[in-house]
C-alpha cells in the first residue's frame, strides 16, 4: 500500500450547472462569473499537489480528464489535505490573474504567454 499524491499543472474544476442541478458543490465547480483580482475557495477529492509560485490555468473537467480550454490564468494561493468521510480531499484558494474571454493560446505548456 502506497501514499496516492496527484500533481496537477492545472486546477480542473466542474462546470457550474454541475452545482445548480445539485450534483457538486459550489467549491467544487468554476463560478458563474470570474473576477479578475478576487480569489475563490476550491475543493477537489485526492491528494493533490499545486505549483504555487505562479501561474496555472484554470480550466473545467468533464471528468475523465476532459479539459476545456484555460478559463482564467489563477495562483494558488492556499492548498491543505484533510480527511472527510474517510477520504482525502485537497481544499485552497485561488486568485484570478486574468480571465480569458477569447480562443487565444494563453499558455505554452506550463509557461504562461
């Protein structure tokens, strides 16, 4: 038996409508409206690890690993692991850098463009 830990070079978040049909929490689903400058409390199920000395995108998952294109450019700017239900889940908060509101590429990989 090993230690499950997940590196995520991004934060993948649900899509909103997954919380109005009740199915996620809000902390778990990208909000209806970004703000650039105001951060947000996130929840995500596992042990997972964020880079936090700059920028990674926030994009929204399907699940499966199906990944939209970057929502915002974010900072994790708190991340912790604790035990509910006997699970582990990651929660923090993240800060808005930019909100992308076009089809342009805004990362390269990991380097923000």
């Amino acid at each position: 038996m090993g230690i499950q830990v997940e590196f995520n070079p991004d934060l993948a978040l649900r899509d909103v409508e997954e919380f109005k049909a009740r199915r996620r929490g809000a902390d778990e689903c990208v909000p209806e409206q970004l703000t650039r400058g105001r951060s947000y409390v996130f929840k995500k199920k596992g042990q997972r690890n964020y880079w936090l000395l700059g920028e990674i995108p926030l994009v929204i998952t399907n699940g499966n690993q199906e990944l939209s294109r970057p929502q915002a450019s974010i900072r994790i700017i708190e991340a912790m692991h604790y035990l509910e239900g006997g699970e582990v889940w990651t929660r923090g908060r993240y800060l808005v850098t930019e909100v992308f509101e076009d089809s342009t590429i805004h990362f390269n990989g990991f380097a923000r463009i």
